[in-house]
C-alpha cells in the first residue's frame, strides 16, 4: 500500500464520506495525485456559485484537485487540478462564527478559485489554517542555497 492509499481512506473518512462516493472520486484523485501522501480531504462549495452543488477537495503537499458530482447521475467532473506552486495570491481566512473558513487562489489559467469549506467543529478552523499554512506557505518560501 502507497503514500496515497494510507492517506486517503482516512482523511476521506475524517471528512464524513461514504464508500460509495469515496469509490467514485478515487480513481480520479488517484489519476491526478499519484502516490502523493494525502493531507487533507474536505467537501466545499464555490463561493461564486454557491448553489451548484457540492465539491471534493483534496491537498497534498503537491498538488490541489477538486471534483465536482451532479446530484442526480452523480457524474463525476474533474473542476481543478493544479500543482501548488502554480496557484498564484492564495489566501484562506475563517468566518467570524468559525463555522467555515473560505480558500482562494488564482489558478495558472488566471481564474480566480474561491471555496467555501464548512467546519464540525471550531477547533476544525484552526486544523485547517495549519493544514493551508503549512502547504502554501512553504510554496512561497524561496529554497534555501545548498
């Protein structure tokens, strides 16, 4: 068993997921992450269109790929799959109840992604803000001199 498959499951059942819908995304997830450790798995919303459903989103320390499943067929739909060191301006706040906390980044094509991720708990608000600190802020840091 891979980086990957020993972080997934855990993280997707961290997040609430079903094995039905975990099924349906992995081959996605696994198509565009490798054998990238997972660190984090979340369900969101576009902050834009906050009526189109909900969408999976999965960080590694690589990479940040989202899928969005209609409601009705559940066809999967690969929304974003970006290496982080190509997402440009991201930033992530939490709201003032500490029920969410919004991310956005302008992806290389030069839209600007905005996600909505609902918390449990408060105490998910900060995991989360260590989760972002830790993945995009060593993305801006410049590599130390060898």
């Amino acid at each position: 068993m891979d980086a990957f498959a020993r972080t997934f499951l855990p993280a997707a059942a961290d997040a609430g997921l079903d094995m039905p819908t975990i099924s349906r995304h992995l081959p996605v997830f696994r198509r565009c992450l490798g054998a990238d450790p997972v660190l984090l798995v979340t369900r969101c919303t576009r902050a834009d269109r906050p009526l189109a459903g909900e969408y999976l989103l999965v960080l590694t320390r690589n990479r940040l790929v989202v899928t969005h499943e209609s409601r009705l067929v559940h066809k999967l739909r690969l929304h974003l799959d970006a290496p982080i060191h190509e997402l440009a301006h991201v930033r992530w706040a939490p709201d003032p109840l500490q029920t969410s906390v919004q991310l956005a980044a302008t992806a290389i094509d030069g839209i600007r992604e905005r996600f909505t991720i609902k918390v449990r708990h408060p105490d998910a608000v900060w995991h989360l803000d260590e989760t972002f600190g830790y993945v995009f802020q060593a993305a801006t840091q410049p590599l130390a001199a060898a």
